[in-house]
C-alpha cells in the first residue's frame, strides 16, 4: 500500500504541476523508452538525475521515496538476479537503476498531474467525454474504496478474523468477509452516484463545455518538442543501431 | 466483567494529525458511558483503541489490567465486542444464521446451533433466520449487527453511532435493548450524537472536543451544563434550555425527558 | 405553475410486491417550505425520487398517476429537463461529488448542459457564494468536513438553478451543530433566492420551526398533511412512529391534563406558553 503512495496526485503549484499533462506525458513516455533502449550505468544515471530535479522541482520527492520503499523487495530481487546470471556488480546496477528510472517516470507524472487534469486531457485529445469521466471518478473513488476495505477488515477483525493464521488454502478463504462486502458497497454506491449525476443532467447534451480548459503554453510546447526529439532520436538509434557515446556505447 | 482504561492515550495519524491527545478514563463494569463530542473529535479513534485495532502512540489501553499492545485484536474482541457504524459493511453471508454464526466460529465456539438461537430470539429476527442479511430493512441490519456480536456473550459492547437513520420507534427499541444487555452486567459503551438517545440509555457522559475530554460525568449534569456542552460543538436535549429558562438550576437524570418535567410543571402551578 | 403538483401517484418498484407508494396527492405552492417526514421505510426517498424522474426512469417499476414539475410531467421527460428546474441534494455528501475539485463540481451540471464558459464561471461564483463556500473553490472534496461537503452538494444543484430545491435528509451524516447549521442555511437560501423548498428529515426540533407546512408519510401513504402546528399535535402522529419535537410532547401532555396552551413548536414558544401557566413564577 506504502508503494501506491508515490504515485498518488499532490496538490501544488511549482512549474511542474502547472505544466500541460499532455506534454508531460510525452516527456515522461520519452524518458520511459529511452530507458528500455539503452541499458548503459551512465546514461541511466543522466536520466535519472533529470527525474530527481522533476521530483524536486513538484516537490514529491517524499511520497517518491515512499513509493521506493515499497519497491525495493523487487529492487533486490533484480539484483539478485542479475548477479546470477552475470556475476557483474555495475550490471546488477544498471538494470536495477533501470527498474527505478522506468517506474519513476509514472511516478513524476501521476504525482504532479491532478485526475481532474488527466480526465480532461483525455477528453481534449478525442476521447469520448463519457470514457475519460469514467475514468477520472474511478480514480477519485480509489481511495474511498481502499478506505472501505479498510473498515471492513476492521470490522471482521473484531468479530474474530484472524488472517494471519491458518494454511494457505483457509487464509484465501477468509478473505472472502472482506471481498464481498466492499464488492456490494461499490455497487450500491454507484447507483447512488448515478443519481447524483442524473439529477445534474448528465448526458442532457451530446458535448459538454468545460470551465477550465487545458491550454498548451510555450513552456508545454517546448517540453513536447524535446519529448517528440527524444522519442525520435531513441527509435532512430536503436533500430538503424547507430552507437553514441554515453547512451549506448 | 471487564475493565477498560485509558491512561494518557496519545493517537496521531500516519500524517501528523493528532487525534487523541493525553485521553485517560477509566469504564468499570456495568456502566452505561455515552461518548460525544463533534465530527472529528477522536471518539472513533478512542474505541478502536479501546478495542485494539488501533495501538496508542503514547501511553496505554487496558483491558482487565493489560496491555492492548500484549494481546491480540481477536483476544480483546471476545470481551470487548465492537458494532460498527454501518452494519452492512459488515455482511457477506448467505443467510442470517450464517452472519451470526461467523463469529462464533471465529473464536471457536462448539455450541453454535444454541447460541444463534438465543441470539436470533434477543433480537426478535427468528422468521429470518434463513433469509439473506440484505433483505433487511435498515433498523433490523443494526439489530443483527448487535446480535452477531451478542452471540459470543462479551463482557462490553462498543457501538458507534446505533441511531443513524433509526426512526423514533426504533431507538426507543434500541435502548430498551442495550439496557436489558447492561441489566445482564454488560459494560456498554455507545458513541452518538444524540443526545435524548443518550440520556435514555446512559448514566454517563464523556465529551470529546478536538482529541481532549472535556467532560466526563453523571450524564444530567454533563447535559444540563449548557456551556460545556456548546464548547464541545453539542445541543443539550431540547428541555434542558427550556427548563433552565423557566429557573431550573439543579438536574436529575429524569429531568433530561418529558415526564419529570411535566410533573415540576404541574406540581409548581398548583401553588 | 405549481412548482409540484402530484396526482394519485402510486409506484411499485419491479420485483416488488406492494407499492411504496400509494395513492399520494399533495399540491406544492411557491415559497412553501415544506417538512416531509415519517417512520423508516416510509416511502420518502422514493417520493423524493419521483419528484425530480429518477422514479421511474432510472428505477423501473409500476407508475401510475402523475407528478408534476412547473407543468413538466416527471414521466412523459427525462430527468435532465427536469433538472434545470428541481434539484434533489442526497444524504451522502461522498457520493455526490466527483472530481478533485469544489470548483469542478459545482460546474460539472452547467457544464453537462452545454453552457458557455462564461455563464459557468458566473454560476459557479454565485452558487458557492450564495452557500459561503467562495474561499474553498480550489480545494479537494475529501478534504472538508462532511458539512462543508453538503454545501458543495448544495451549490452544484443550485448552479442548474432550479427554483424547487428538495432536500433528502441532508443532515443524516452531520452532527447536531453542523446541522442546525445547514438548516439555517436552508432557510436562508429560500428567503434570498425565493425558491421553494421540500426538506425530508427526522429531526424535527430543529425544523419545525422552519417550515410552512408538514406531510407526514407512513407505509406509502400520506396520513397528515399540514400547518405544522397543527400536524405535530395530532393524535395520530403517534401511531406513526414520528417523534415531535420534545417541546411540543411536553405541552401536548400538559393540555391533556387541562392546562390552556397553544402548541409550541420551539423553545421560545414554549418557554412563553409555559410561563403564562407558571403566572410567571420560575420552577426550581
């Protein structure tokens, strides 16, 4: 649950978070194809100093860490591996490095881009308005939800459930008091929020406006810019196996 | 017979809040204790601390004397059992004797079939004995929400919130309910925003303002204390103000319901 | 135009066996602000539902007669056209808003119904005003308290602005003094936007005080319709399970016993009743 928390949206108003989040998805699907691309220590680390500034800069560097923390079983299972199969320290950290770099790209973007953002920017790019709604509340209901299970496992807990004891088979049954009564709630929760959004006359019109729109600034164009740049240049490199130095030589 | 104490409990969520701060009371066996205070005020917190799922962050909860940090949920809950706020969340099972016998099976109870029994027949739900937990109507969830935990005959009851969404007739059945299960020499302890409810079925009154008790005594005078009451964001029961107005000064439990009141009034206008 | 006119209603949700509701008339007049009340399971959500369409096009079952919404017949239109004219706030503030912002919800239904932005911006800025919430705008839902979270509710149906706004125990989840809070806003909003209003609740000492008028409703049917005073003193609210306010019970009793008094509704009203009686003397 801890790891979740990295890529959870933060309130804030540094450049990131008011940068378009159809830019930084470019910028942050670039960095992701360049890391499964080019496996070399140095390049990596170029990247992933980059992601660190990003993180500074929206100032989630804390809930990045939360999420690292969460990871790091896996991070160690990556270097385990890698050592098994070639006994080489730098490989080892090379491809965990890459593991943090990919996974850290979701994480900038989702920590610094509000739902309510990526709902609409779905929405701008064609999307239907119906798609991106559903899944920009799917989103806000996430942690409510989670929060549900929460008290439902409270609750068979204090009626005498003990998930920790048991064999295998009898521990998976008793998740069952937790399952089904979050899996009715969410039900008889959606038609209440069906209501709600009935009697808000949604669906009256085939398109809807919108109050805030998202408008591309020259900073969002620079960033998209660079990003397609990269995106190019990363498929150029790799299929026509052209070697730079630093990236992949 | 079970104790519950609290000793300069401290509560902070994982984000820094503080929702307990330096709480200590003590509940004997028997009482009747209503905790109050507005949304926010820790009350939750405090019985899930009272109850182990929650662990205080400073200083400690102790039931018969020992440590919540020592035993296990499960162990607490034989004694001190927990109804929540929304019994539905609750339920999953098939039909209501399976909901009721879920948590005997639990702590391992072998006379089951007697014990659903006795509980379905205490909270008067025997013709739905083979029907589905959902087809209730919402004040027969709450009563076997209680009766699942009755069944395994704890020492205490916690409830949180037992009148959200109950008419009238339903609480009135309500508190005739928790006091026959405090006449068996059970502890209970219900946390509620209303305040007739409580005078009905308390002798005790714990207020909670902002993770702090306020107040903490005979319910008539916690009540009638109309000061007190507001700094902890509560309306007293509609009479007490009225009385106060017409010169009460001291009240008795009885004076927190109509019928005493009727009989003052009678009695002073005859002079 | 009668904001309400509803005429021989009865409505059996499918699967059912008996209807819910059952033979209702009642005529709602403008600047009425009518209490709906009674026993649980009652039929009041439902008569809730049927006023703004949700009953019957989103839960199907057996109409029969009609409700009407200013002329507009609630069965023969669908809830969007109804919605720009009646509102219906729910109990649960959680699941009636969606987004991450007060600010996008209080513009989500002008924004389903086309509006341009600028007409939004405007009724935005008005509805969270005209509820005091202008400060919140920016912040997120989940981070206000559950009174703060009804006036987003409020203020998102009050953007459609409607000039009938029903209220469906709105203080189910809210403690006493964010309550009595939010009925005092209630009534305020009537007396400043000249709306008429229908508010369902059980806790009557805090409104009673408040309405023109009482229905109250028991096993489908309505059995008492009417001032409030007289309503709350009726024999026959009793048999219905519906508490009236302590105060109220309290000098019904003594006029049984003889004593000559007009039925409060509220603690100044009876506090002057009761003095009268007492030749102004004080008890205790």
């Amino acid at each position: 649950m801890m790891a979740l928390e990295g890529f959870r949206f933060r309130r804030g108003e540094s450049f990131i978070h008011r940068s378009d989040p159809r830019a930084k998805f470019l910028l942050s699907f670039a960095f992701m194809m360049m890391a499964i691309a080019f496996v070399k220590l140095e390049f990596l680390l170029l990247i992933f100093t980059i992601q660190i500034a990003i993180l500074a800069n929206g100032r989630c560097l804390k809930d990045w860490l939360r999420s690292l923390k969460g990871l790091i079983p896996l991070i160690i299972l990556i270097i385990a591996a890698q050592l098994l199969v070639s006994w080489s320290w730098v490989s080892a950290a090379t491809y965990s490095l890459r593991f943090v770099v990919i996974t850290s790209t979701m994480s900038w973007f989702l920590l610094t881009t509000s739902p309510d953002d990526l709902g609409l920017s779905l929405e701008q790019v064609g999307l239907p308005s119906d798609i991106s709604f559903a899944f920009t509340m799917a989103i806000r209901f996430v942690p409510v939800i989670s929060q549900e299970f929460q008290s439902v496992y409270d609750a068979q807990r204090s009626r005498g459930l003990e998930l920790e004891k048991g064999s295998f088979i009898q521990r998976i049954r008793k998740y069952v008091p937790i399952i089904v009564p979050v899996f009715i709630e969410t039900i008889r929760r959606t038609y209440e929020i069906a209501d709600a959004m009935e009697v808000r006359a949604f669906g009256a019109k085939p398109k809807r406006t919108r109050l805030n729109t998202l408008i591309m600034r020259p900073s969002d164009w620079a960033i998209s810019l660079i990003a397609v740049l990269l995106l190019v240049g990363t498929v150029c490199l790799y299929l026509f196996n052209i070697k730079v130095p630093l990236i992949n030589v | 017979m079970v104790e519950i104490e609290a000793k300069d409990v401290w509560y902070s969520y994982r984000h820094g809040i503080d929702a307990l701060r330096g709480v200590s009371l003590k509940i004997e066996s028997g009482e009747r204790v209503a905790i109050m205070g507005e949304n926010g005020a820790g009350k939750t917190t405090l019985i899930k601390l009272f109850n182990g799922l929650l662990k205080p962050t400073k200083g400690e909860v102790l039931i018969d004397k020992i440590s919540t940090r020592n035993i296990s949920v499960a162990q607490i809950s034989r004694k001190v059992g927990m109804v929540f706020q929304k019994p539905e969340n609750q339920f999953f099972a098939e039909t209501v004797e399976e909901e009721i016998a879920f948590g005997l099976r639990n702590f391992g109870f072998k006379d089951i079939s007697k014990r659903v029994d006795e509980a379905l027949a205490f909270a008067s739900l025997e013709r739905y004995r083979g029907k589905s937990p959902f087809s209730l109507s919402g004040g027969e969830k709450k009563r076997l929400a209680i009766a699942t935990v009755m069944a395994w005959e704890p020492d205490a009851l916690l409830i949180d919130e037992p009148t959200i969404g109950q008419d009238l007739s339903q609480k009135v059945h309500l508190a005739t309910f928790l006091r026959d299960i405090s006449s068996r020499g059970k502890t209970v302890v219900i946390i509620t925003h209303d305040v007739d409810f409580a005078a009905e079925t308390c002798e005790r009154a714990v207020l909670l303002s902002k993770g702090v008790v306020v107040g903490d005594g005979k319910i008539e005078q916690i009540f009638s204390n109309l000061e007190l009451m507001e700094s902890a964001s509560l309306l007293p029961p509609m009479i007490v103000p009225l009385l106060r107005r017409l010169g009460v000064k001291e009240f008795t439990k009885g004076l927190l319901g109509i019928d005493e009141a009727e009989k003052l009034i009678v009695q002073a206008a005859k002079r | 135009m009668l904001p309400l006119n509803v005429r021989n209603l009865t409505f059996t949700y499918d699967g059912n066996d008996f209807p819910s509701l059952l033979d209702i008339n009642m005529k709602v007049e403008e600047g009425e602000f009518v209490l709906i009340t009674g026993p649980s399971g009652c039929g009041k959500s439902t008569l809730c539902k049927s006023f703004v369409g949700l009953v019957p096009h989103s839960y199907p079952g057996k109409m029969e007669g009609d409700v009407e919404v200013f002329g507009l017949s609630v069965k023969e239109r669908s809830v969007s056209d109804i919605a720009t004219r009646a509102g219906l706030v729910f109990q649960d503030p959680e699941n009636q808003l969606f987004t991450l912002s007060v600010e996008n919800d209080v513009a989500f239904g002008p924004e389903n119904l086309a509006l341009p932005r600028d007409e939004i911006r405007k009724r935005v800025d008005w509805s969270t005003c005209a509820v005091r919430i202008q400060d919140l705008l920016h912040r997120a839902p989940f981070e206000l308290s559950g009174g703060q979270q009804q006036r987003v509710a409020i203020a998102s149906i009050l953007a459609m602005k409607p000039t009938l706004l029903i209220f469906d125990e709105p203080t189910a989840f809210l403690d006493p003094v964010s309550a009595k809070s939010l009925f005092e806003l209630i009534s305020s909003l009537k007396k400043e936007l000249s709306i008429t209003v229908i508010l369902v609740e059980h806790r009557l000492d805090m409104v009673a005080a408040l309405a023109t008028r009482v229905i109250v409703l028991d096993r489908g049917r309505i059995v008492l319709d009417g001032e409030p005073r007289k309503v709350l003193s009726d024999e026959a609210l009793k048999k219905t399970g519906v508490g009236a306010p302590a105060v109220t019970r309290l000098c019904m009793n003594l006029r049984e016993r003889g004593f000559e008094l007009r039925v409060p509704i509220d603690i100044e009203e009876a506090a002057e009743e009761l003095l009268k009686i007492l030749g102004g003397m004080h008890l205790g």
